[in-house]
C-alpha cells in the first residue's frame, strides 16, 4: 500500500492499493511531509490551524482506526518536515521548522 499527498504544507492523506486498487482519501489533512509507516501503521502528523500544538497521530492500516500518541508544539512559524518511526514503534523523529532554523526533537518511551 502506497500513501501520499497531493500538495505541499497540509493536505488529505491517501493510500493505494500497489495491486491495482483505487486511491481512497484516508484523513481530512496531514502535515504533507510528515509521514512513515510501521509494521500494519501509517504514522502522521495532523492538522490544526491556529491552535498551539498539532496531535501526532497512529494509523492501524486493517482496521482503520487511528490513536493519538502526543501533540508536537507548532507555534505560528513553524513547519514539520519528515517522519520517522523506529522498527521497534518506540521512538519516533521528526523535523520541525521555525523561521530562523530546525529543532531535532526525539520522543522517548510513548505508549
């Protein structure tokens, strides 16, 4: 199964079938560039306009039911670039970018 986006900063999430399948739009908007997948998960980065913090989200691919696993402070500049999620599914990195430089941040023991 493929997932993307269709444009840049926020976007709908898809998925697609590699074996000739159609797309199907799976989550209203994603951070474009912040997404990974696991195992039978698809990890991504939500949306949330004008809010202080962004939920960081778990996927299960089968059921289609989704979790929280934290939020990620945003601020007003930032940006989230890449995501990645360790073998084990207990760390998880990703990129964030605010007007003058990135933060490398490591979430450490989420359950």
């Amino acid at each position: 199964m493929l997932f993307f986006t269709k444009t840049e900063g926020t976007s709908p999430l898809f998925s697609l079938t590699l074996r000739g399948g159609h797309e199907q739009q799976i989550e209203d908007c994603v951070m474009s560039r912040a997404i990974a997948t696991r195992a039978s998960s698809v990890y991504f980065i939500g949306c949330a306009p004008g809010q202080p913090s962004v939920p960081l989200y778990e996927r299960d691919i089968v059921t289609g039911k989704r979790r929280v696993l934290g939020t990620l402070e945003q601020g007003t500049n930032y940006a989230f670039f890449g995501l990645a999620v360790s073998p084990d599914g207990k760390t998880i990195l990703f990129g964030r970018t605010s007007g003058a430089g990135s933060d490398l941040v490591m979430i450490e023991n989420f359950q």
